[in-house]
C-alpha cells in the first residue's frame, strides 16, 4: 500500500500534501494584504450570549421570535479527527469532524447578530483545518481567516445578514473535497427577527425541530473486496481520494452512519405536533421524502427571504446547501425520512425514522379488511 510521503511535522505544519502548504501560505497572505480597517461599530455594547452546541440530531435551545435587538452570540467548536464506523459490515472512516460529531452541530442565530466562533484544533490531531460559512460575507467565508493548526485556536467573529439555512464545512486549500466528504461539514440557521412567515405572511412555527445531516464516504477496498482500515488520516488520503474520484461513493448516511437514526435512535414526535427538519449536503445532490408525510412548508433551497412551497411529497436540495421542512404529524406510527434516491437510501444507508405517538384517524387512513384469502 502507498502512503503519503511526508512527516508527521508536515502534517502538523498543515501541509498534507505536495503544494498544500504554498496554497495555504498564498491564501492567507493575499486575505492580510486586502484587509483594511472599516467604519468602527458599536458591535463592543452588544449583548453577548454564549450558546451550549448540542450533537445532531438535536439543535439547542433558541428564540424563533428575536426578543431585543441584536447580540454577539457565542459559539465554541473544537475540531476532532477520530475513527467512526459506518455499519456493521467493518466499514470504517478516519472522520474529521466538528465537536466529534457527522454532521458538526447546527447553529442557530437571528438575521443582525453577530457570530462570534471560537474554533480549537485539537492538540492530538494531523492536519490543519479552518470553516468556511456559506452563510457569510468575506474572506472565502472565513476559511482564509480560521487557518489553525493542531493545537491552535482562532476567533472569527461575521454579522448574519442573510437570513436562512446555510452549510459550514472545513475548506483548506488542496484538501477540500477530502476534508468535507471525511464529515467535516455542518449547517447553521439564520432565523428572520420576526420568525418564519408562509407566503401569505402566516406564522409559520414548530414544535421541535431535527437536524438530519447526509454524508456520503467513499471507503477503499482491497483486491479481495474487504474495507480497508488506516492508523491515522494522513495515510487513508492517497487510496480514498481515489475512490473520491470515481464519483461512487461506498456510503450516504444520515448523520454519521447507517442506523444513526433509527431503531433506537429514531426521532420521535407526537400527533398534533409541528416538527422542524433541517437538512443539509454538502457535496452531493439529494431528494429528502418523508414517508406517510408531506412538506406542509418547505424552503428547499434553505432561503427565507424566498416563501416556501407547500404540500410537497419530495423536495430537492442541490450540494452546498441546506434546506427546512415543516411538518405536523396527523397520523402515529413509524414514518420513514429518506432520501428518495432509493437506491441510496435503502441500499446505502440514507434512512431515517420518525416515531410519532397518538391516537390513529380513520378518516385519513382505514384498512378495510386485512390481509386474507382470496
């Protein structure tokens, strides 16, 4: 097997590979040299709230409705490079990873506060990292500002101006595709100040809210057909960018693996309640569907300066983005949540289950008669 040929300084330098460290070193002295100061701001007499990040798929506590004018909210990430397994088959990944977690938490802020993030890269890890929000306005959305070595940490601090639903994922120079498909990638959700409207204005509000973050990995395998494992990420790189490359990827999950959100891990949700869920991709296209359901609201494309569309049976979200569908359940039982590729859902693992308690309605659904002989 080749590995890569290079040290572990090397990596620790943040230069994985031949050309990444010119790249980074280019990027980051061309972002100084246009950096000049702006009008001074009042950001400092702000209030300052420090928000707890919780694992997907839960999102932490939040307003819908802003109440006061706008804050600096608080953020903290560290970044963890740690092996995951994707099934019970033997596959497995060095993932990189915001918070230990496929996908990074979700972040939630209102339209005019400010993010103020404080991002660690683990002293036990390889390889520089650095975020990149597709949410924000400048310096390749932060990437070429958040370049940290393992055992650094940066502050970046971005006025949420467009509000939405919008991926964050890990964008050093030479090793971006490799970095978001290894799960370093998440979403954060810019609310309107006056909450969700429908498209005639309408309050549009939920109950709970889920966040499903799909992932696809591309594991390498030897000539006997097996998965291959690796003592560290650097030496995975070589045989998965290959792979990568093949556009095919071994796996799409929900949230980190297949199962991550069934069974036991399943969401949960009650009849009569309105449930939120967030969904992101930040590499390939998808086809959320909600079996037994409908997108009762649904912004596709994750923007809400944009009204959403209603009733839809699937909704389609390009790579890069994040979308929200709002739901409430009429019906219990087991609804599946899938990406409606099928064939990457029920064969590749991109499925997820949503239990809901309640009272069943004939009138919407009756089975007549069960089952018999002809």
């Amino acid at each position: 097997m080749t590995t890569l040929p290079v040290s572990r300084r090397t990596l620790l330098a943040g230069a994985a590979f031949a050309g990444a460290l010119t790249q980074v070193r280019q990027v980051a002295a061309e972002t100084k040299a246009v950096l000049t100061s702006a009008t001074p701001s009042d950001v400092d007499s702000l209030p300052r709230v420090k928000v707890k990040l919780v694992d997907p798929p839960f999102v932490h506590e939040h307003e819908q409705v802003a109440t006061g004018g706008p804050k600096v909210v608080e953020f903290e990430i560290t970044i963890h490079e740690k092996k995951i397994k994707l099934d019970d088959s033997g596959a497995e990944v060095w993932a990189s990873t915001f918070n230990g977690t496929v996908p990074g938490p979700l972040m939630v802020v209102h339209e005019g506060d400010y993010v103020e993030l404080t991002l660690i890269n683990a002293p036990t890890n390889e390889l520089l990292h650095n975020i990149d929000f597709h949410s924000s306005t400048g310096a390749l959305g932060g990437g070429a500002l958040t370049q940290i070595n393992p055992g650094e940490k940066t502050i970046l601090r971005w006025k949420a101006t467009k509000p939405g639903v919008f991926v964050y994922h890990c964008a050093p120079p030479g090793m971006v595709a490799w970095h978001v498909v290894s799960g370093m990638n998440g979403a954060i959700m810019v609310l309107p100040r006056d909450g969700l409207k429908g498209r005639d204005g309408e309050a549009v509000t939920y109950d709970k809210v889920y966040y499903v973050g799909e992932q696809d990995f591309y594991v390498p395998r030897d000539a006997a057909g097996n998965w291959k494992t690796y003592d560290s990420p650097g030496e995975s790189y070589e045989d998965t960018v290959a792979v990568m490359k093949t556009l095919t990827p071994s796996h799409v999950v929900f949230n980190g693996a297949v199962g991550a959100l069934t069974g036991d891990n399943a969401m949960t949700a009650k009849v009569g309640e309105t449930v939120a869920f967030i969904h992101s991709q930040a590499n390939r296209d998808t086809r959320p569907h909600l079996i037994g359901g409908h997108g009762d609201y649904v912004w596709a494309t994750g923007k809400f300066n944009n009204p959403p569309e209603r009733g839809l049976e699937t909704w389609f979200i390009p790579g890069g983005t994040a979308g929200l569908m709002v739901y409430t359940f009429q019906q219990p039982g087991i609804y599946a949540y899938v990406n409606h590729n099928l064939i990457e859902a029920f064969e590749l693992g991109a499925a997820g289950h949503v239990k809901v308690e309640g009272e069943w309605n004939d009138d919407l659904m009756k089975q007549i008669l069960a089952p018999s002989a002809v």
